[in-house]
C-alpha cells in the first residue's frame, strides 16, 4: 500500500478515533502525538528546531520557552528542542511547518521573503539605527500587519526574537571604505535585498543555507560572511576569518512560527500558554542577545581577530550606492508599507 495512504491511514484514522471516543474533534497532526485529557490541554510532544547553537542567545532562548510551556501546561505539552540545525536550515524546517511535519521554528525573516515578501522591509541597510527602534516597529501595527499574512501560507508567527546587526568577515582584508568590497566574494542568506545590496557594492555575493556557511569559509569557496558577533563566536567563525568589520549594515529579526496544521488543533488554552510563552521567551532571548553582542566583541578581540571599525561617513556613502536597490524593493514590497515604517521612525526619531 502506497506509503502516503499508509501514512494517511495510521495518522488520522487513530487521531480521528481517539477524537471521536473522547468526542471533542479534530484530528492530530504528523507527528503530535495526542491523548484526550480533560480541561483543555493536552499530552503533546512539540517539536522545536533552530539553526543556531545551544548556546547562542537563540538556542537559550528556545530553552526558557520550553520551561515556560511545559510549567504552564503541567508537563503536559512536551517541548523537544533541536539545535545547530539538526531539522535543516531555516528554509527547509519552514516547509516542515507547512506541511505539519514539525511544529516550531524560528528562523531569520530574511529566507522568509520567499513566503511573504513583505519581511523584506527588514533587509534594507542602516533601516534602524538601535534595537529600541527595531522593537518599536517588529512590536507595533508593521510587526503584526507582516505577521498576519503567515496564516494563508499555513504558518501562525507569535511574534519577533532577535537575531541582531549583521557585521561583516572575511579572509583577505579589513573592509573599512565602500571601495574594500569590490570583488569580496561573500556568503549571504537566501535573500535578494542582500544579494542585489552587495553587488551594488561591486561585492560577489552567494546565497547559502546557514549551516554550510564554516565549510564554505574554511574551503575558501567564499571569501566572507555576514552575520551578529554572538554567531561568529558561537559558530567559532574566526577559525577561518582573520578580519571582522563592525558594518553594522542590517538589523535581523528571528520570527517565532507554528504549524498552522498543528495550531488550528489546540484548545485555546494551548494557544494561550504557546502564546505568552513565545513573548516572554522572546523577551528573555533579545536582553540576552544584546548583553552576548557585547561580550562577543571582547571574546573576538582575544581571539586575534583584526577588528575594524567603519566610519559615519563611509557608512553613508554605502547606503546611498544601494539606495537605488531599495528604492527598487520598495515598490515591491509595498511603498504603502515601506512609507508607514519610514513615518514611524522619523516620529520616534524627533522625540529624542
Ligand atoms: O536559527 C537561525 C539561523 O538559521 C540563521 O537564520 C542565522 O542569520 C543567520 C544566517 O546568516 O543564516
């Protein structure tokens, strides 16, 4: 019998069964395993993947939001975490959710523009210039309008982590005027802003899965990467990258996801546990993301890595060289959307 009618067969008959004895409906996804309780919660096991490391701010973050969850519910829904991309990469573990194969991850919104392009508004270079600015529109009506277009692509996001300022490395020079990127073959996400942003800079971008990033570099396929100071030293990417230049070029959020397959089964008690769990959480991983970034920049300078500032200046002269680039997304994306997240900074910009 073909698999998927097997698989068919064993997954929702026995759900559909237990439903229909304890008769509160809906059958159970792929790989929930689900008992009927009384009260509204119950026995789950949800299964929680990210890219990053344990020990990355991220991956401490994904323990605080099991412990707050399986405290909430009693034990009863079960968080399994997988690290460092043992699930696949952001992309791969996105269509695992679609498809009700996993329950949760937290990618970066940036390999999410394929689903929703509207995160691409995110990528635009020196869009926000302090994580009080990022929290002020992931947080408000942007964050939520962008967020609200998961669920027809059977995704539910509950809301904004922080992956953080993307700060360049590489192997052959320290990259302080906007000329330094000319030809630097550099590993980007899966991302077109980013793509379209470095080739504007006469750099030679590759689009790559995260987890193919330390072989890349250390083989020299690619010159460089990208990425916060809390994943260069948490994925040790100064074994193979003598410079690191503090560019500061993009704020990169981690946005929290669900199985819509599996969120559409849970009482709403569940959803509520799942719910402040992932803010609270979410809270706890950004104050821990910052204070990391922090002590990032001391443990990389012991590390002998050669770090560069880049100045005010050559920092604006780059955003005006892709400044075409994103005027080009913007319609894109929506000037509507991109016009409302402009206004929004300029007014937290004039209360200073
Ligand atoms: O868990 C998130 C990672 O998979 C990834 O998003 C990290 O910033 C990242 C990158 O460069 O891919």
């Amino acid at each position: 019998m073909k698999t998927w009618v097997k698989r068919l067969g064993v997954s929702v008959l026995i759900p559909g069964l237990l439903a229909a004895v304890a008769g509160c409906g809906g059958g159970g996804s792929q790989t929930a395993q689900s008992t009927t309780t009384a009260g509204g919660i119950k026995e789950r096991v949800i299964k929680a993947g990210i890219g990053l490391n344990e020990d990355h701010p991220e991956g401490q973050g994904l323990k605080k939001f099991k412990e707050i969850v399986e405290q909430k519910s009693g034990g009863k829904l079960k968080v399994q975490n997988y690290y460092a991309a043992q699930l696949g990469d952001d992309q791969k573990m996105t269509e695992a959710l679609k498809g009700g194969l996993q329950e949760i991850t937290v990618p970066s919104t940036s390999p999410l523009v394929g689903t929703v392009k509207e995160f691409g508004i995110f990528d635009f270079p020196f869009l926000f210039n302090n994580e009080k600015e990022a929290d002020a529109v992931l947080d408000g009506p942007i964050g939520k309008k962008i967020l609200d277009k998961l669920p027809e692509h059977g995704l539910i996001g509950l809301g904004y982590w922080e992956n953080g300022f993307r700060n360049l490395t590489n192997s052959k020079h320290p990259v302080a005027k906007m000329e330094d990127f000319q030809g630097l073959k550099i590993r980007t996400m899966q991302n077109t802003v980013h793509l379209d942003a470095f080739k504007a800079l006469g750099a030679n971008p590759t689009p790559m899965a995260f987890s193919e990033v330390y072989n890349a570099l250390e083989s020299k396929t690619v010159d460089g990467q990208e990425n916060p100071l809390a994943t260069i030293e948490s994925n040790k990417f100064y074994e193979v990258q003598p410079y690191l230049s503090l560019t500061n070029h993009v704020y990169t959020p981690f946005a929290f996801l669900v199985s819509k397959k599996f969120w559409d089964q849970l009482s709403d008690e569940e959803k509520k546990i799942l719910q402040d769990a992932a803010v609270e959480a979410g809270k706890y991983e950004r104050q821990l993301n910052r204070e990391q970034n922090q002590k990032s920049l001391d443990n990389l300078k012991a590390k002998n890595m050669k770090i560069n500032e880049v100045s005010n200046e050559e920092k604006a002269r780059i955003q005006a060289a892709v400044k075409p680039v994103i005027d080009q997304y913007a319609k894109k994306f929506g000037e509507d959307l991109v016009k409302e997240m402009n206004d929004q900074l300029k007014q937290i910009r004039s209360q200073k």
